[in-house]
C-alpha cells in the first residue's frame, strides 16, 4: 500500500528541487518534515505542502498509520519552461528560461521490525 502526492508546473528548477529531493529520500516521513522545516532551501516550501498533502492522503485514503511512513520514492522531472527575451546592447536579444517542474512523493508503511517494506 502506498500514498501518493504530485505537484505539477510547480515555478521552480527541478536542478533546485533534486538537492532537497535528496535529503528527505528514503526517511521516516516525521523526520523528513522536520529536515523540510529547517533547511533554508526555496524548494522545501513546496516540499513542506507536498509532504503533508501525501501524509493525508495515506491517513485519509488508505487507512495507514502516520507514524509509521516514510518517503519510498521522491523524484522531480522537468515541467514546460516558460520563454523570455531580454533585450541586450546593438539590438542583440538574450533568452532567459523560466524552468518549471513536476514532482512526485511516494510514501509507504514500514514493517513491524521498524524496516522499510
């Protein structure tokens, strides 16, 4: 049994997003909000959300005990990028790239012994 949440053209590089993605991989799912809460990384705002909209997803939804989660599998894939142009010297353009993403957090319910199922 697995809870799952996705944030999708969320206004943020996935290359900002995987650095984040990284810490909170693979960790009981209280331990992963509290690392969300305290790193000074503007990916952990929409992490913070996603997290919780997954843990009540799996306490709502599924019946699963809270407790008990931790983050199976968390990955970010690249959104559409938004297209700009700013003007330069001699009527030279310059193109600037605003990045979107998608992002997926997958939570699942650890066995009795305390070991990741």
């Amino acid at each position: 049994m697995e809870a799952r949440a996705t944030v999708k053209h969320a206004r943020i590089s996935p290359r900002k997003v995987t650095i984040v993605l990284d810490l909170i991989r693979n960790q009981p799912a209280e331990k992963a909000m509290a690392i969300l809460k305290h790193t000074p990384k503007a990916a952990c705002e929409y992490l913070e959300k996603l997290l919780g909209s997954a843990m009540a997803n799996a306490e709502n939804n599924h019946d699963m005990d809270t407790s008990r989660l931790y983050v199976a599998t968390a990955h970010v894939g690249a959104g559409p990028i938004l297209k700009r142009i700013r003007p330069r010297a001699h009527g030279r353009a310059y193109h600037i790239y605003k990045r979107t993403s998608h992002i997926t957090l997958v939570l699942k319910e650890m066995d009795d012994e305390g070991e990741e199922a």
